[in-house]
C-alpha cells in the first residue's frame, strides 16, 4: 500500500512538473529543465520567496543563497503563489490564500485531467469523474498546495522529508493540513465550497427533470412502512 501510494505521488508530481510552464501566465518562460526553476528564475523567486524577505529576493545574491541550499525556507512560512494574484495582504492573510489560478489549475489536472483546464469538464478517465467526487477536502485541497509547491521548484526529486537544506514537502503539508483543520468552521467550509465548485461542479451534471414527476428518493421518504414491503408475489 505504501508503495503504491509513492509511486502515485510519483507520478502526480511528474505530471504537474511537466505541465506546470502551461498552468499560469509567465513573464519569462518557465524552463523545462527542473534544475533551472525555483530561484534560479526571477519570476519563480519572488513565487516562493518567504514573505519577511519579499523585499531582499530582487537581489540576485540572496536568490542565489536559497539555491545553492545556504538558507532554509521555513515550511511554516507560506508563499506568495498559495494567494490569489500572488499577494498575501499582511491585515488579513486569509484573503486570497488558495485561490491563486496557478494552484486551481494543479488541483484541475490532478483531479479532473488536462482536459479541464479552462473550466471546461473533467475528462472522462479523471479522478474526479472514476470515483464520483464532490466535494473537496483539507487533505486534497493540502496536498495539491504541495504538488503546487514542488512542481515550480529547482527539486528534481520530490522527497517528502528531504534531506539536509532541502525543502521538507512533508512538514508543508502537515503543518497546512493542521492549520486549515483548526481554521474558523465558517471560513474552512467557505473555502472548501470555493474550491468544489471550480472543481466538480461539472462532474454531476443534473437532468431536467419534467414538472410533476416525483424522484425515485422522495417516493421512498413518503411511504412509510407496510405489511407488504418484503412481499415478493402479487
């Protein structure tokens, strides 16, 4: 079970690694090469760039630090890309974080196939439409923020602890996960309602139903038990 878990990680961040210069609007050209993203890329830096050092990523020595492995990111310290537009607003953080279109458009491929993208319905063959999903959740919403986080990055291998300097996937996720499980009901459910309805609000698809005609569902509700439920012959 463990290996075939890893190998799906595997193959989910593969995937979004080979998409991801399609899943947002560059101003330079996201590389192929993994090696040349993650602060090697100016447009990437300021991406991942912790937000108590925006205003030092400009220089070229500092991104050149957090590449070569001589600063640490804090995986407690979320990015500019997890916020709509790339912004976090220091009065209120909560406002725009995890709504940025790039992270939408991970979530879209890994649950409802390339195909999506655009808004347009999930492929047939998709995650999403094999096991009828819904409604999103802490632990999907999380784990497309990693694959999110990776695919963008210099990693060539996604280690989900890391190893010395690297940057540890594993606490990302853990300590996103906890944070939005102990976020406000009200803000945690908003957000999860945002999130279904870019994702799965093509995925059931309700038919017209004529005026009159009362579902199969109700008609149960309505009748209560009788003598003849478990007869079997008329």
């Amino acid at each position: 079970m463990h290996a075939a878990i890893a190998n799906a990680r595997g193959t989910d961040a593969k995937n979004i690694k080979d998409i991801a210069p399609a899943l947002r609007d560059w101003t330079s050209s996201l590389p192929a090469k993994k090696e040349d993203r993650g602060f090697r890329h100016t447009e990437v830096a300021k991406l991942l760039c912790p937000a108590s050092e925006d205003d030092d990523i400009a220089d070229p020595a500092v991104a050149l630090e957090y590449h070569h492995k001589l600063r640490a990111l804090d995986p407690e310290e979320w990015p500019p890309f997890m916020y709509y537009k790339d912004v976090i607003h220091d009065n209120n953080p909560w406002r725009g974080f995890l709504k940025a279109d790039y992270v939408v458009n991970v979530g879209r491929v890994l649950f409802c196939g390339k195909a999506s993208l655009g808004g347009r319905r999930p492929s047939g063959n998709s995650l999403a439409v094999k096991y009828q999903m819904r409604t999103m959740t802490t632990g999907a919403l999380t784990y497309i923020a990693t694959i999110a986080y990776f695919a963008i990055s210099a990693d060539i291998n996604f280690s989900p602890t890391g190893s010395s300097g690297e940057f540890q996937y594993m606490a990302f996720y853990n300590h996103l996960l906890t944070a939005l499980e102990d976020e406000d009901e009200t803000r945690r459910t908003n957000l999860l309602g945002w999130w279904t309805d870019k994702l799965f609000s093509q995925v059931h698809i309700r038919v017209a139903r004529r005026e009159g005609v009362i579902p199969s569902t109700e008609r149960l509700r309505l009748v209560r038990p009788r003598d003849d439920d478990d007869l079997l012959d008329y």
